[in-house]
C-alpha cells in the first residue's frame, strides 16, 4: 500500500450505520474509502469517480451485489472486488466468484469480519498486482521466445530454419504432428508448405513473405492449412530475421504453432458472448413487455436458436392443490400448421421431466430419454413428436419456483454445460417477464375491481390528502376525481361526529391498525348521507405506512330502516306490555266468579240429583265442565304470559319421578275416564331445568296422549309409554353439551306430515272431530322447553301412533 497515494474503495452497503463504521475502521488502516448506500448510487459513484477496489454488500435495495457486478461486467472488465454477504450465503459468493469478483467475505454476528477486511483488501490487491505483472511477463515471454526455438528439435511447437535462399536448415519434427507430413518431405518441397495453406488464405500467406523476407522487422501471421487427412487447423505464424556475429543475415526463423482449439473456443466464445448479449437484449426487451401472449410468442422461437434445438416449451404451475404444470408457449422446428400443439396442455408435477425440475428445482439434462426414470411419453403421444433428449431448467421468481423451460433434441450432438447455462440464464429472464406480466394483469383486475366497485374507495396519503376516488365515490358524493384530488376527506364532515370521534380515528389509523365505524357526510349538493366506512394502513416493503385506504358503502337507507324498525319495536313493546297486563287483568278477573261459578254448579248437581228432568241435570253437567275447561284455559294463558316474561330462570336437578307422580294426580279425571295403561322407567338420567315447568310438559303430552291414544271405535284403550334417550348431541351445533330427549309414545290414530307441521304453534289442535283442549298447550311446551336451553318435536305417521319429545340439558352453562 502507497503511503503517497492511498488504496481507493468504493464500499456499498444499504446498512448506514454499519457504513460508517466499515468506513472508519478502513480510513485508520489508510485506506480512502467513500460509501454508497445503495447499488444504483454505487453504480453512479463508480462511473463519475476512480477506485482502486470495490466491497459490494449482496443485500442492497434498487440493485443487489450481483446486479451490480453484471452491470459493471457491460461497462468493461471488473476492476478489484469483494462480495460482502451474509451467513449462509456461499452461493451468491460462487456466483460472485464466477462472474469474476476477486474474492468474498462473510459478515458475522460478532464483528469480526472488520478485523479481517483490511487483509483481504491487500490480498486483492497483492493478487491484482501480480495479474498485471504476470501479464507483462508473458507479453515479454512471447517476443522473446520466437528467438529460441530453433534450439530446440523437440520443441511441441513446429519450428524450422529457413537460409537467405528460402532453403531448409532445420525442421522440429512437430511439423508431422501438425500437418501429416514428416520434415522430410518438407525439406524435399519447397512449395509443400504453400501447396497446404488453405486455398481462402493463400494469398495472404504470400503477401507475408513479400513483406517481410527481406526486411529486418519480425513477422506474424495466422492462417489454415489442410493436413495430409484433410482436416483444417489454425496455424499461429510468427517469423524473424536470424544474423550471425558479423551481422550478416543467416535467414530467418520460423514458429508455427496449432491454435486451432484456441481459434475454435474463440469462436465458441464470441458466440457464447453474442448469445448473452442476446439473451441480454432479450430480457430486457421482455421485461418491459407488459403482455403474457407477447411474451409466449416473441420467446420459443428465440429459445430454441440459443441452443440449437428442435423445440422448447414453458411450464407454468397453475396454483391449483395439484399443482399441475400447463404449457404456456411452445414451439417446434418441424411442426406444421394443423398439427396438435403443446399449449394449454395439462401435465402432472409428478409425471415428465419438468414434472421432476418443477418439484426439485434442479436443471437436468437427458441425453437419452429412454434411459431416464424421469421420463413420460404422455406429451409425445399427445402431440405425436418423438424425442430424444431434453434439457430443462427451473423458472424461479423470489425463491420460488413458478414452472419450467424445457428444451428437446439438439440438433448436432449433445446438449452441453454451455447449454445449460444460456438456458438458465435466459430462464432468468423469462421468470422475471412472465411474473412482471401476471403482476400487472392482476393490478389491472384490481384496478378494473376498484373502478367497478359497488363501494365507495378513497386513497389518501399519510397526511390525509385524497390521491384517488373511484367512480362510485363520484355516484354518491357528487365530487368528480379532480374536484377531490388534493382535498382532504373532510369537505363532507358534517358535525354529527365531533372532534374525539376523528382524533380517535386518526389515532387508530396511524398506528397501523385498521378503523371500521359510520359517518354522517354532505353530499356535495348540501344532502346529508350515511357512510359505514372501513380504513386501512398501507405499508412499504419496509413496513412504514405510506397511504390510507377507505372503502365505504351508502347505508343511508340502512339506517332509515333501522330507525323505523326500532320505532317500530318500540311500539310493539308497548303494545305487548299493554296486552300482557289486559291478560293478567282479564284472566285474574275472571279466575274468582269461574271458581263461584262452577263450586255453584257442583252444589246445584248435588241439590238436584233426585231430579227427573234429565234436561236439568245435563245442563248442570255441561256448566260444570265447561267451568272447569274455561279454568284450564285461563291457567294456561296465565301460564304462557309468565313463560314470555321470565328473564332468568334458575336451572336445578330434576326429581323426574316426583314430577310425573305430580303430573298423574293432576290427570287423575282423565285416567279415570279413559282408563289408559302408563307404561314408566323405573329410573330416569339426570337433567337440569325448572320443575313446575317441566310438570306442565308432562301434563299436556300425557293428557294428549290419553285423549286421542287408542282407538274408541275399536274399543282399543289408550297406552301411554314415557321414556327417554341417553346423551343426544344437536344435530345444528354438535360442539354443545350433550342433551337427554325425552319422549311419550301413544297407540293413536297417528298424524300425517300435514298435521305435524306447525302443530306446536298456538290454537293448533291434534285433532278437531276428538278435540277437547283449546291449542294453548303444545305451544306452551315449545316456550318452556326453549327456555329452558332444549327443542320439541314430534314423530308420527298414519295408524301407528305418535311420539312427541323434548330434550333437557345434562350441564349448567
């Protein structure tokens, strides 16, 4: 390192702070050090200034280190570099290596890659300085070396010694080895030599010899012959005068040397170049192609030129749970107009060869595809191709492996390395293009959403200014996108909401969280509109918010609707609690003169049982019954009235045989008028719910089913089976507790479908030609069992009875 003039590095790396540091740790080392904090300024501080050496950081935003290092590829050979890139990273560093950074170093949690900077710096540099003097070393070497090859007959080179009459002195043996002719055959023609110079370089071999025969200056000359097989090979021709110690001129020296690999690697190489440049072109030029069937008509053909094949396809994953590959593009040599055609065929991932790229993200090259497991004829039986071999190589976008570029049957021999490389350069390219592609496909379905939307969206920037409205915006508010660009939401606040109401919003919304709630807004035109509005945060790759997003919807009629329905409610409450009181009144009313009214008739029965008028007597009968029937309708009713009120009703263990034993003695009129046979568990599961209420379930499926079991035409008396199911779970919730549903079965006539259907709403009855109740009593039990956490239900058909039920918890919540 030049005290005079100190080491000049150009460092890159988008880390400031860790920058600065690199910086000074350098500078004390005497280094001159300037920082760019991303690639594209590094880029512009290298073409405006001059550097001895570059450290690029792999991970910058705009440009990452290879980037740069391609871009610094175009602008001429690369001058000293180090790739800085983190843990795990060794591949970036071998694609560093390969492009041809001087050397890499890994950054590491603890620091101590700074410590180590300063020596790999001079190591580069050391190693640069030895490239260069390595290179004028050579440069001499050749000038130098012509002059010594007659020295030596074993030379590999063919060296030969020409007198000042055009006479051989000596031919090295090599000749033979080159040309297929011996030195003898050599020395015997003089013309042999020009005889096998290619017929297309002859008369450039001889203008040589003119020029330089007789002339002091040293020769150099490159051109083909034919060998005795008559195979071609490039010849390196390099000629000088040779003096004796007199100064007289003793001829001249001859070095031909076989540079035809050389020639033809140069001509590999300048093709390979031409074909990166290309593929270069190429990409860009479909990178900016913004259109996928562009794209899949501007690449086939291009692909397969690059490697000389007879067709090439694009597999893409179609995102589906099988993943199945679909051919995007393809395109074949020999293919003719109305031969079937590759594109929007399906392919499995597990099937093909590009079924095996698409699932490993390896490039694979198949010499012989009989030879290969991976192989699947499905696409040639499809298309009725044939082929041979294939080369396929991964489409990777971010990491991720989005399909596959397969290309088949090169034309003259083998697919190469060199193939494989271009093919996944170029694969590269078309990743990049076909995702730029579908990204701007789906902004313009989600820009065409946003413009079609049925919702009113507004986008703000971080200070509250309205960057864009969509037309539905302009339907409801009445202001066009230029009125309301560069405004602020708050032209259509009304003073509904007031200050903590926004000062809330805008709190909640800078934070990074998301606000949903109304406003009432103007219109432009004055009007009064309500909004139900959702607002979120839009955030950069670096997680900062930049933009508010709102999507709002026109509930106005909403909330006219809900202010009528809760008016509405309102009213009906009233009326309800107007209506309960009359009943409580009516039926409170009425209780005591019904009680007087049938103990009355009982004493006229009793006073008149002697009585011959049978008239007087049914009369008296019909009094008494329809007391006690208006009676049960009034305890009903109050009943029902009690249910409907009841807010929370505490839920206690069931004794289920002291309740049916309660329910048997108030049924005791009608078991001694029907005579049915009850059939009971001996032992009942335990379920929670309120006793007298449950009583009153009882009661009306038991009398129901005395009163319409059996069959009074046949003389068939009732029987009447309780029971019950053990841990039921709800068919609508099966998460729920398990439930107990207890059932009553009777002999009855049964119910049709018609008859089940709706019968436990109210004033429905069983059965009119045998009916006795009044319709109150199953739907009693539907409120009771419903508020007691529980459904009712009944099974029945014609002629084999009925089963009515209702289910009970086992749990309290």
């Amino acid at each position: 390192m030049s005290e005079l003039q100190p080491i000049r590095i150009l460092y890159m790396e988008d880390d400031a702070g860790l920058a600065r540091l690199v910086q000074k740790r350098l500078r004390r080392a005497g280094y001159s050090v300037e920082v760019a904090l991303d690639g594209a300024s590094g880029l512009e501080m290298y073409d405006n200034g001059q550097y001895d050496l570059l450290a690029i950081d792999q991970e910058m935003p705009v440009h990452d280190g290879l980037t740069v290092i391609r871009k610094l590829l175009e602008r001429g050979p690369l001058p000293p570099t180090i790739v800085v890139t983190g843990g795990g990273s060794e591949s970036v560093a071998v694609e560093a290596m390969k492009l041809g950074a001087s050397d890499y170093i890994v950054k590491d949690v603890a620091g101590g890659y700074l410590n180590l900077l300063p020596s790999v710096i001079d190591r580069c540099m050391e190693q640069q300085r030895l490239i260069d003097e390595r290179a004028q070393a050579l440069a001499a070497l050749r000038a130098s070396e012509e002059r010594y090859r007659t020295i030596a007959a074993f030379m590999y080179d063919w060296e030969y010694w020409l007198d000042p009459d055009g006479e051989y002195v000596y031919i090295s043996a090599a000749c033979e080895r080159i040309t297929g002719y011996s030195a003898a055959e050599f020395t015997a023609d003089r013309s042999l030599l020009e005889s096998i110079v290619h017929p297309e370089d002859r008369a450039y071999y001889e203008q040589h010899w003119k020029q330089v025969w007789h002339t002091k200056n040293d020769g150099y000359s490159e051109f083909r012959i034919i060998t005795r097989e008559g195979s071609i090979r490039w010849i390196e021709h390099v000629c000088r005068p040779v003096y004796g110690a007199d100064g007289r001129m003793l001829g001249r020296s001859i070095g031909n040397r076989d540079i035809t690999e050389r020639k033809e690697a140069e001509t590999s190489l300048h093709k390979y170049t031409e074909t990166l440049t290309h593929i270069n072109q190429l990409g860009q030029k479909l990178a900016s192609t913004l259109e996928a069937d562009q794209i899949a008509a501007q690449l086939p053909t291009f692909a397969t030129d690059i490697v000389d094949a007879d067709g090439v396809s694009v597999w893409l994953l179609d995102g589906t749970s099988e993943n199945a590959l679909v051919c995007w593009a393809a395109h074949h040599h020999a293919q003719l107009e109305n031969e079937p055609t590759l594109v929007n065929m399906r392919l499995s991932a597990n099937k093909g060869v590009a079924g095996y790229v698409s699932r490993t993200g390896r490039s694979i090259i198949v010499d012989n595809v009989d030879d290969s497991p991976h192989y699947s004829p499905e696409v040639d039986e499809a298309t009725g191709f044939t082929t041979h071999s294939i080369l396929a190589v991964p489409l990777k976008v971010r990491g991720s492996i989005i399909g596959v570029l397969e290309m088949v049957n090169k034309h003259n021999g083998r697919f190469t390395s060199t193939d494989l490389t271009l093919a996944e350069t170029l694969a590269a390219s078309v990743a990049v293009a076909i995702d730029n592609a579908r990204l701007i496909e789906q902004m313009r379905k989600l820009a065409r959403a946003v413009e079609q939307s049925p919702s009113m969206v507004v986008i703000t920037d971080i200070e509250g200014n309205i960057e864009y409205v969509n037309p539905e915006f302009t339907a409801i508010t009445g202001y066009s996108y230029s009125e309301a660009r560069g405004k602020k939401p708050s032209i259509l606040k009304s003073d509904y909401q007031g200050a903590e109401f926004f000062n809330n919003l805008w709190a909640t919304i800078r934070s990074g969280r998301a606000w949903r709630g109304e406003f009432q807004n103007y219109k432009k035109d004055g009007q009064l509109y309500w909004e139900l509005a959702s607002i979120s945060p839009v955030r950069s790759k670096a997680d900062a918010v930049t933009h508010f997003v709102k999507v709002g919807t026109d509930i106005t009629e909403r909330k006219r609707m809900e202010e009528a329905l809760q008016q509405q409610t309102l009213e009906l409450r009233s009326r309800n609690a107007d209506l309960d009181a009359f009943a409580h009144t009516v039926a409170h009313d009425l209780k005591n003169p019904l009680t007087a009214l049938i103990a009355a008739g009982g004493l006229l029965k009793r006073l008149f049982t002697d009585s011959a008028n049978e008239n007087v007597q049914q009369m008296l009968d019909m009094i008494v019954q329809q007391g006690y029937k208006m009676s049960s309708i009034i305890d009903e009713l109050l009943l029902l009235a009690s249910v409907r009120d009841a807010q929370d009703i505490t839920l206690a263990p069931l004794n289920m045989p002291a309740i049916i034993s309660e329910v048997k003695k108030r049924l005791q009129h009608l078991i001694q008028e029907y005579h049915p046979d009850i059939l009971i568990p001996e032992t009942w599961p335990l379920v929670y719910g309120h006793a007298p209420w449950v009583e009153e379930i009882w009661t009306n499926y038991i009398s129901n089913a005395i009163k319409y079991g059996g069959n009074p035409e046949e003389n068939l008396l009732p029987v009447v089976e309780l029971g019950f199911d053990q841990q039921i779970t709800s068919e609508d919730n099966p998460s729920l507790d398990p439930l107990v549903r207890f059932w009553i079965k009777d002999n009855g006539l049964g119910l049709s479908e018609e008859q089940c259907s709706g019968l436990f709403s109210q004033f429905k009855r069983l059965d009119k030609s045998r009916a006795e109740g009044h319709g109150l009593g199953l739907s009693i039990v539907q409120r009771i069992v419903n508020k007691l956490g529980g459904d009712v239900g009944v099974e029945s058909c014609i002629g084999n009875g009925s089963v009515f039920w209702f289910t009970l918890p086992t749990h309290l919540k």
